[in-house]
C-alpha cells in the first residue's frame, strides 16, 4: 500500500507539473513568440531552482513533506515541469533550420542557468535550514 500511494502521489505531481509546462510555454510563445523555447528554458530553469532546493538534506529529512509529498513534488512535480526531451528536439530543430547560433544558445542558457539555479536553490534551501 504504501508503494502505492507514492506512485499515486507521484502520478498526481507529474500530472500537475506536464499541465504547468505546458500553460508556461504557450504564454512564453504568446509573450515573446516562438522562435525559441523560452518556456522551456523557464521550466528547466526554474525546474533545476526547485529540485537543488528540494534536495537539499535538511529538506528531505523535514516532515513537512512527507516521503510521499517529497516523492510527488521531485520526481513528479518537477520531473512533468522539466522538458529536457523538448530541449534536446528544439535544439537539433534550430540545427536543421541552419541557425546554428540559436541552438548554441539553448544549449548554453540552458546548462548554465540550469546549474545556476540549481546552486541557487541549496544555497537557499541550506540557508533556510
């Protein structure tokens, strides 16, 4: 039972981050179009933010969570908000399109600020413990 109800847990999480992504980047497309992914680059971002917070160790021993919530907020939450797939695709896209500098680009914003927020995210997280 108690696998059970983590999977549920986790499903429930995944299913609310996939819904998030996809919200955020149809308004990042109707905000700043859709020539790049900046959706994406916003869920990834903020995706690396939350889970380097989330991991941090006074945070996954806190009860306020629970294993289950802790389970369902990491690797469902984040793991339906973070689109690495969609990264990968929109990166090799800009390639056949022949704009070899915007795929440099999705590929450096995103690993830079991924770690960047990733970093960020323990220092707050250590902070607050």
């Amino acid at each position: 039972m108690d696998t059970a109800l983590r999977l549920m847990m986790v499903a429930l999480g995944g299913a609310i981050g996939a819904t998030l992504r996809y919200t955020i980047g149809m308004a990042c497309e109707r905000s700043w179009g859709a020539g790049f992914g900046y959706g994406t680059l916003l869920v990834n971002v903020l995706g690396c933010f939350l889970l380097g917070a989330l991991m941090h160790p006074s945070w996954i021993a806190d009860v306020r969570f629970g294993p289950h919530g802790h389970a369902a907020l990491t690797a469902g939450l984040l793991g339906g908000l973070t689109t690495f797939s969609t990264f990968g695709y929109q990166t090799l896209r800009h390639v056949e399109l022949g704009q070899p500098g915007l795929a440099l680009a999705n590929v450096g914003l995103n690993v830079v600020l991924g770690l960047a927020a990733a970093a960020a995210g323990l220092a707050v997280a250590k902070g607050w413990s």
